[in-house]
C-alpha cells in the first residue's frame, strides 16, 4: 500500500510540475453555486487557479486540499492554506467544517467515489459542488452507436456517469441533488437544458435535511 501511495504522489508530482494555470470554463459553472463570502475547501486544488477565483471573486475563505505536493506547494504560493490529503480516506475535519466543498474534475479517477462524496458532504454544512465528465454527451452517444466505441477518456477516468447515472447514486447515499448544470459545451453556441451537449456537468449535492 506504501509502494502505491508513493506512485501516485509521484505521478501527480509529474502532472502538477511545470504545468501553467488557466481558468477552465467549469469554474463559472462551480462559482455560480458558491455563496460569496463563504468557507469553501477545494478537494484536488491542483495549482490553485479556483482557490485564487474564489478569494477575488466571490470573496470566500479557502483552503486547498490536494494528493499532491507540488500542487500544493503552488497553492500555498497564491497564500492560501493548504491540506495534503488522500480522498480516498477519511477527511481531516470535523463535521460542517466549511459551508462549501468543490471538487472539480476528480471522482471519475477515483477506486471509491461514493465514500468520498460521503466524506465531502459530511464536512460541507450547506454543500457539495462536483463537477464530472458527462458520457451522455451526445456525440459519446452516437459514437457508441455507430462505430460501438466506449466514449474516448483521460486513462487516469476508470468511473464513468450519465446525468441519471450520477443523480441516482447520489440519492442511493441519502443526499440531494439540488441542481445540474451544463458546462465545456460542443459545439459552444448549443446549450441544450438536458445537457446533452455538455461534455462537463457540474452538480450540486446537499443533504437532505438542510430545510432548501
């Protein structure tokens, strides 16, 4: 486990070394769902371009949580706090610690996402904002259908979801979907409200009992 641990902080060392920043448009997407000036833990930080979005745009408190330590070595450089952390096991905080958790771009690479999403909805005390590949894109569907090809993916994605994928293993945890967002849209001038052609959605998870 040790020898593993060590592989993946290597590679993720590699990834984040060198790497420029830039503003992805799945950021819009997340920020939309933030409420400004909030406390907000960003699970897989990576170069911490959404930590610096959030602090100057939307005024909120952050805290970038990442696997890697050259990520968060950049991170730390922008002046946010920074937690190394394994999201594949329990987080090192206490419940509703924030009023927001982002994760951007990082269930889909992990063994067990629902026992993440479990510990980021634990710690969030309003809620969760995901943002996940969407295989229901509508090109990814034709493609299936007509050469019978799985939709092309990073090699490091080894957990797959449509919309309905993604909101029914929400609701088997106990937790909400309160909304879906389109984002990453091909071609960019369509914005179809079932998202079928956003290659990225962004949900946001709350639990149940939160009163909204």
């Amino acid at each position: 486990m040790d020898r593993t641990i060590m592989r993946l902080d290597g590679y993720y060392d590699r990834e984040w070394s060198g790497r420029e920043g830039q503003r992805h448009e799945r950021f819009d997407a997340i920020m939309e769902m933030l409420t400004p000036d909030s406390r907000v833990l960003d699970i897989g930080c990576g170069d911490g371009v959404l930590c610096s979005l959030l602090d100057g745009e939307l005024g909120c408190a952050v805290c970038g949580a990442d696997f890697s330590k050259v990520a968060l070595e950049r991170v730390k450089e922008r002046g946010f706090p920074v937690v190394q952390v394994d999201i594949e096991k329990p987080l090192p905080f206490v419940d509703d610690s924030f009023d927001h958790v982002v994760c951007s771009e990082v269930l889909e690479h992990l063994f067990d996402p629902r026992a993440a999403l479990k510990e980021m909805v634990r710690v969030a005390s309003r809620s969760v904002v995901v943002t996940v590949p969407n295989v229901g894109f509508i090109l990814d569907r034709l493609r299936l259908l007509i050469k019978g090809r799985f939709p092309v993916t990073d090699p490091g994605h080894i957990r797959f979801w449509t919309r309905t994928d993604f909101i029914e293993m929400v609701d088997k945890l106990g937790f909400r979907v309160e909304r879906v967002t389109g984002t990453h849209f091909r071609p960019r001038f369509v914005h179809h409200p079932a998202t079928l052609f956003a290659t990225v959605l962004c949900y946001e998870v709350s639990k149940r009992d939160t009163g909204r």
